[in-house]
C-alpha cells in the first residue's frame, strides 16, 4: 500500500495483475515532469535540462541554465527582441 500522500487524484493511477492471477493491485506511478518554457513566447527552452525540482537542486549551476541574462527564463529570441527594445528606448532621438 502507497504512503498516504502518495494516494492522491493528482498520481496517474496504474493497475497490474499480481503474479498468482488471483485478482489486480492499484499502483500510483509519478507525475510527468514538463519541460521549462519561454516566460514571453512559451517556446521550449533549450539547455535546461527536464528534470524534477529535487533532481536540478543536485545539479550544479552551470548545468541548470544557459550563463546569459535571463537564462532560463526568456528563450534566445525573446531575450533579443527585449534588448533591442531596451536599447532604442535609451537611445535619444
């Protein structure tokens, strides 16, 4: 029998049969993990793994995100449209 919290409607629900044919058990197999996306586009990001939070907090930082500004969080294209703006809004005309 599962822990208490692990018998929760949020746990995809899996039933087998048992090895003597008598009758099925209920197993309760773990969430799927989503890959990470875009903040602004909602595109897939590259370079960040898809792991589970517990399993990205044993990995090191350089392994986490790509090491450029918003990394992690804004896509590449994204991060670029956002500097240009951020540019000409600075630049007197």
């Amino acid at each position: 029998m599962p822990r208490p919290h692990q018998r929760t409607r949020t746990m995809r629900r899996h039933t087998s049969k048992l090895p003597s044919g008598s009758g099925l058990t209920l197993h309760f197999k773990k969430p799927r993990v989503r890959e990470s996306r875009c903040a602004m586009c909602g595109r897939i990001l590259f370079g960040v793994p898809i792991k589970k939070p517990s399993e990205l907090s044993r990995l090191s930082e350089s392994k986490k995100r790509p090491q450029r500004m918003f990394g992690g969080q804004l896509c590449h294209a994204c991060l670029q449209q956002s500097l240009k703006r951020a540019v000409r809004s600075a630049i007197p005309a």
